[in-house]
C-alpha cells in the first residue's frame, strides 16, 4: 500500500482549501492508498517564514514527506507565484524529487486557470520535483459552502476525481497497466 501526503496550504481550517483537502483524502483512501494529511496552517508561522528547519512540527514534517511515495498539493491560486506558505514550506522540505506530486490548484478566473499548471511546475522544479503530474484547477465557485456543509458542483467532482486518477496511475503504473 503505497503511502500519499497531502499538504494544505490553507491558511485556516474552515475554507475551500480545506474542504478540497479533506475530500482528496477521502478519495485517495478509497483507491486504497494510506494518507496522511498536513494543514500548513498548523505549522508554527514564525517557523515557516523565519526557516526555522529546527522546529518540532517542521522535523515531524520531514519525517512524514521521507516516509510518502507521493505528495498532492492542494493550493489556491490566486497568486501566480503559489502560496506564500507552500512556498515557505517547501523551501525547508527535502526535495520530492523521484515521487510524483499532483496539485490540486483553486482559483476564480480563467487567468488562474491557464497559469496554475505552469506555475505549479515552475514552483516543484525549482524545489527539485521531477514527476509533477498536471495541476488539477477548480473554480472556487464551484464549491459553496451551506447550512449542512460545502455542496459540490459536478465539475469540481469530475475535475479531481480526473486528476487524482493521473496522479494514481503516475504513482503505481504497474497496477494501472496490469488492470
């Protein structure tokens, strides 16, 4: 059973990001994969963006990214450059480099939309990814937060339902080609 981080890089717990992070968990465990998630926003702040690599929560971190056979991002996009925290984070992590990694991008615009794969890449070759799967982006609208919870639009369903199947068959091609 291969073994999947998933990082959040939300900046608190009750928003998309999360919701997006919780329902990639749930996905990821139902193809039969073991996930352990990391909310960056429960990191220590003053650590991340000091490069206080030291820290507990960080070394913890680290520990958990050494153990993962692949890593899904879930970020928003609103900046082009990524998640400040992401970015912050990944400067004090190893480098994913030999397992693949899969973005899970949210954005508002068609702008964002057409930019989050490449801005994804860009990020995860600096860090030294080498199999980085294609971003998957959902529109922000698509998930809408109501009395009972987030409701989900069909195409943010199928949009990760579609990415982490790439991301699945990046992780263990030989149970994909064997199928």
């Amino acid at each position: 059973m291969s073994t999947v981080i998933t990082v959040s890089s939300s900046p608190h717990s009750l928003s998309r990001l999360e919701e997006l992070h919780r329902a990639t968990g749930e996905a990821l465990r139902d193809e039969g994969f073991r996930v352990r998630g990391l909310p960056l926003h429960r990191m220590p702040e003053s650590a991340l963006l000091t490069g206080r690599a030291d820290a507990p929560a960080l070394r913890w971190a680290r520990r958990l990214l050494d153990r993962a056979d692949g890593i899904v991002l879930i970020t928003p996009s609103y900046e082009v450059s990524g998640s400040r925290l992401l970015r912050a984070w990944l400067d004090l992590m190893p480098s994913p480099a030999g397992r693949p990694v899969h973005a899970v991008c949210l954005g508002s615009t068609q702008a964002q939309s057409s930019t989050a794969d490449y801005a994804v890449r860009r990020l995860l070759a600096d860090h030294g990814a080498q199999r980085v799967a294609p971003a998957s982006f959902l529109f922000d609208k698509w998930l809408t937060a109501d009395d009972d919870g987030w409701r989900w639009d069909p195409r943010a369903t199928r949009r990760l339902s579609d990415g982490l199947a790439t991301f699945s068959r990046e992780l263990n091609p030989a149970a994909h080609v064997a199928a």
